[in-house]
C-alpha cells in the first residue's frame, strides 16, 4: 500500500484484515481516545485528522467509484451512557470539512449511518470496556446490527453503480465489531464492496 500511515493486521490480529493507523498500546493515544470516547468531549483536532486521513485515502484510491462512509454505532449511547456517539459525531465533522473541498463530487460521496443496534442484543450485552473479553467481543456477530427499511432502500439504489462502503470505527481490538457489520451488510446484498477501517489498533 502506498500510504505509510496505513496499515493492515493479519488474520492472527483480528478476526478479519483490516487498516487501520494508530498503535492503541500507545499510553498517549490511548489517553487521547480516553477522553474522546468516554468522557463526553465533542471535539478532537487529533482524532478529527486521523478520520480525515482515511477518508480522503478511500477518495484517492477509489476515484472512480462512488463511495459511503459509515461506521458501528455506539451501544453506550443506544444505552444513554454517554451524550454523543462518538464515532458518529466525528464522520459528521468530516463530512463537513471535505464538503469544502469536494463540493463538485459531493453526490459521490456520502456520510451516513446505515446500522441499527439490535435493542435484544443491547439489553443482554454489558459494554465491551466493561465486559471486554475476546469471547464476549466476537459472540453473536449476526445479531448485532441490522438494516432498517430506508437504509436498505439507499443502499439498494447506490448498488446501481459502483460503490464501496467504507466502514470506520474508533478502535478495534479483535474487529468484532466492523465484521458484525461487515456481516449484516453482506446477509442484505453480498455483492457489495466493503472495506474495513480503525483510527486505532
């Protein structure tokens, strides 16, 4: 890959490949993401570049296609154990930030959530730092997430031309969560282009 800032686990990593940039071993990074995820803070300049940077990596090297940036949904906020969904709050400040700069293509590009918590699983699932044993990250993969009727209606209409969906999240240990929803989107339509991506590892 031609980006040094990106890299890719292995199959012994993760349960599946996937890219990802930062070293979440890291005490400072860790610290950054800390405040970040658990703490209610709105803003990250840190986390902010490290989103944009793979964004703007998926554009470059997919310029002929079109793409939707999209990413799991914070089962702590589905709880209201926190006020913003973090990863959530940050695909929305990029979409800002490269509106400016991709104006002219903005309808090939697209930030959207297109999961849905399955609210059985939030109600018998504690929060992966609270409960964060590898066996408890990788149960029940299939019944996490779903699609609902009108994200499935988007994604069916934005499966007439060539598209990727670019699924980010915050961090991933095991990546038991980007393949959960690498999975309901596969058991929805499995031709569709999927690309999995972490700002940390």
């Amino acid at each position: 890959m031609p980006n040094k800032n990106i890299n890719i686990t292995t199959n012994k990593e993760t349960l599946i490949p996937l890219y990802y940039i930062d070293n979440y071993r890291d005490e400072k990074i860790k610290e950054i993401f800390g405040q970040y995820k658990f703490k209610n803070k709105r803003y990250s300049p840190y986390l902010l570049n490290l989103c944009l940077d793979i964004c703007i990596y998926c554009i470059v090297q997919n310029q002929d296609a079109n793409i939707v940036f999209t990413y799991p949904p914070s089962t702590m906020y589905y709880r209201k154990e926190k006020d913003i969904d973090s990863m959530g709050n940050l695909i929305k400040l990029v979409e800002k930030c490269l509106g400016f700069y991709f104006c002219r293509n903005s309808e090939k590009y697209h930030f959207k959530n297109i999961f849905t918590v399955n609210k059985r699983y939030l109600k018998n699932k504690k929060a992966q730092h609270i409960d964060g044993s590898k066996t408890s990250r990788i149960k029940d993969l299939d019944r996490r997430y779903y699609l609902n009727f009108w994200n499935k209606r988007f994604l069916r209409k934005m499966s007439c031309q060539k598209t990727i969906i670019v699924i980010i999240d915050d961090v991933s240990s095991t990546g038991g969560t980007l393949l959960a929803c690498k999975k309901t989107l596969e058991s929805f339509n499995n031709n569709l282009e999927i690309e999995l991506y972490s700002l940390a590892h």
